[in-house]
C-alpha cells in the first residue's frame, strides 16, 4: 500500500529553491501563471514574507527530488473589506503530477483556512486549465464566473475563471 506523504510547514531557507522551480516551471510552460518572466530567487525573500503578513501557511510536500508540491493562500485585494477573503494556489512539480498530491494539499489548506478563520477561499484559474479546474470541483469548489479576455499570454487572450469555497467562520466579524 502507498504511503500518504507527509504534508509539512514549508521553511524559506529550506524549500525557497524548490518553490522558485515549480514557479517558473509553469510561468515558462502554462497559464497557470500570468507572469512572462521567470522570477529570480530575490524574489522568495519578499513571497514568503508577503504569506507571513497575511499570516498564510506554506504547506510543503517533499520528495526525494525535493519540493514536490507547495500551496498557500494570499489577500484576495486589497481593500479591508476582502479581509476574510484570500485567494489561494497549489502547484505540483510537473514530473509529481497525477498522483493525488494536488487534492492532498489542497484538502488540507481547507482544513488550515477553516481554522484561521478565513471565510472564503478563491482560485483564479486560467478557463484553459482543465486539470486545476477539475481538481477545484473535486474539492468542493464551485465556479463563480469568468472574466473574459483578463489576461494575454503565448499570443491570445485568456479567460480567468474563479472558483470559489464559503467556509464556517467569522460569523460576523467586526467591520472598520
Ligand atoms: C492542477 C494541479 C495542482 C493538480 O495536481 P495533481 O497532483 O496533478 O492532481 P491530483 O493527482 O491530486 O488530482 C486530483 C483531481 O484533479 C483532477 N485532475 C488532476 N490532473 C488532471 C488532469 N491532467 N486532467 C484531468 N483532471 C485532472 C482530477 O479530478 C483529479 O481527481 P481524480 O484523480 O480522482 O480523477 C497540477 O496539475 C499543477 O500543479 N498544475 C500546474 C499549476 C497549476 O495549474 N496550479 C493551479 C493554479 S490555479
């Protein structure tokens, strides 16, 4: 029987590297991502400060190979009124793909979402990305609506689909 692989606190100094990869692994080969450049590793020092500010978890599967698949959550936008709403993402090494890593992690940013008190968790998937698109309905995500033509990459116009999941808390947080 396969082991189900440990899901672990990601730490800069030690999976900074691995994140950056997968990063631009998809920046260079997907819409995933709307970035057109490959980021440098500067870059990490400022992304994981911005998860800590939003006190966001980086959670971290490794593998042999290192870091196999990271997700994490940031601010949806930035107005105070988006505060209990955060946009997430999970990305899997493209050669670990398939083999349940994807809906591993993102069942348990759920679970780390629910507990922090998040009331609303949002993907903004590129409408071309069949595979995140069915790995958020397998994971009780439901499309809210797409956004026509909101991005241009490898020659054409891209749809942006966001889907959406409305978790237990704040019930009625405090405004101002
Ligand atoms: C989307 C992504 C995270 C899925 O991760 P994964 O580990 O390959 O997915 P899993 O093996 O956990 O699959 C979970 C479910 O997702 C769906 N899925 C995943 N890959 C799929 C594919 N290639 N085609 C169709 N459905 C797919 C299936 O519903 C699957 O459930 P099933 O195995 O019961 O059929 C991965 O493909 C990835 O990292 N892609 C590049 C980055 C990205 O697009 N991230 C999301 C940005 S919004």
């Amino acid at each position: 029987m396969a082991l189900i692989p440990s899901i672990i606190d990601g730490d800069e100094a030690r999976h900074a590297d691995g994140i950056l990869a997968i990063l631009n692994h998809a920046i260079v080969h997907s819409t995933a991502l709307y970035d057109y450049h490959p980021r440098t590793a500067a870059s990490m020092g400022p992304w994981f400060a911005a998860r800590r500010a939003a006190g966001a978890p980086v959670l971290v599967i490794e593998d042999s190979a290192g870091v196999a698949a990271f997700a994490t959550w940031g601010p949806f936008r930035p107005f105070p009124a988006y505060r209990h709403t955060m946009e997430h993402s999970v990305y899997v090494r493209h050669d670990a793909r398939g083999r349940g890593l994807g809906r591993l992690l993102l069942t348990a940013l759920v679970e780390r979402a629910e507990a922090a008190g998040v009331h609303m968790l949002v993907g903004a998937i590129s409408a071309d990305n069949g595979p995140s698109i069915r790995l958020h309905e397998a994971c009780g995500f439901h499309h809210a609506g797409t956004v026509r033509e909101a991005g241009r990459k490898f020659g054409r116009w891209l749809d942006l689909a966001l889907y959406q999941r409305i978790l237990s808390g704040p019930a009625d947080p405090a405004e101002g």
